[in-house]
C-alpha cells in the first residue's frame, strides 16, 4: 500500500504511515476486489480425535494378530545332531495341512564322509500339547563326502490337534 500523504510505501495491516505519521484509511472497493481476487482453498476435513485414535489402535491389532498367526510355524529342534561328526542338516521347514493331515518337511543333510549305503533321519511329530504323536524318518541314498541330499516330504499324520514341533532323534550313517 502506498501512503496518500507522502508517497512511501506502507507495509500490509498498518494502521499509520511509519515515515510521515498519517492515518492510513482503507479503500473499501479495492479491499473489497482483493478479496474476492483472491484464490480460496478448500478447509481440510478435520476428523474427530477419538475416530483417529480408534482407527490406530484398530490398525495395531490387527498388526499384532498377523504376527500371531504368522509366527505360529513349526518349530526343527535339531537338538545334538544338526552338526555331527558324519552329517550337517539345515534348512529345515515343516508346514502341517490339518484338512488333510499331511505333514511336509524340506530340507537338506550334507554328508561330510562317504556313506556307502546312505543316511536315515529319525524325527518325532510333537502336537500343540507337547506329546509325541509320530515318528518319521528321512533316508537317502549312498551320499560321497560333502554331498548335499535335498527332500520335500510329505507324511500321512493324523494329529487331531496342530503341530507344534520336529525334534530330530537319530541320525544313522550306514
């Protein structure tokens, strides 16, 4: 805004001139035209506090239960025989269908001396009660020193209950 008096220029929502002293007044028309020129932006919706809070809440539930069920897998409880002196087994996963009862079981058993006619894993089936409910087992062929043996293997188990662990209870070399 420019001063009337003097000619200076006033900055915006002064009531005076700071160089001369005079009382600003306003041009209504001009004030009037501004506003209207001006771009209007839309209110943000605000949401209810409680409405965000339940939504969050909603949310980590939900999250939590995810984790619950998903971490609810099948425990391998190797126990002295994951490394021995004859055999290395890793990568166990073990998935239990219920719907119809077939227990698989993947991994693999690395030889680490020559096994002329193969390797036998023996395992016990523990249900959610922690009773033994079946024991398996895992053969291979005859395997030569740092020989890796791959398995995907179903079983027939009829739990009655789900599955909470694997534990491996013999290895035997032949």
């Amino acid at each position: 805004m420019i001063c009337k008096n003097c000619g200076k220029e006033v900055p915006d929502g002064a009531n005076t001139c700071l160089s001369c002293g005079t009382k600003i007044q306003i041009d209504v028309a001009a004030f009037q035209e501004a506003v209207a020129a001006a771009p209007v932006e839309p209110t943000k919706k605000k949401y209810p506090t409680k409405l965000v809070i339940g939504a969050i809440i909603a949310a980590l539930l939900i999250i939590v239960i995810v984790i619950i069920i998903d971490s609810s897998g099948i425990e391998v409880d190797y126990g002295k025989f994951e490394s021995t002196d004859e055999v290395t087994l890793s990568d166990f996963s073990v998935e239990y269908n219920s719907d119809v009862s077939l227990l698989s079981i993947k991994g693999e058993i690395t030889s680490k001396i020559d096994c002329y006619s193969g390797i036998t894993v023996y395992f016990d089936v523990y249900n959610e009660y922690d009773r033994s409910i079946a024991t398996c087992k895992i053969e291979t062929d005859a395997l030569n020193k740092g020989e890796k043996y791959s398995f995907d293997d179903l079983y027939n188990i009829d739990a009655g209950s789900n599955i909470k662990k694997i534990e491996i209870t013999d290895v035997l070399v032949f």
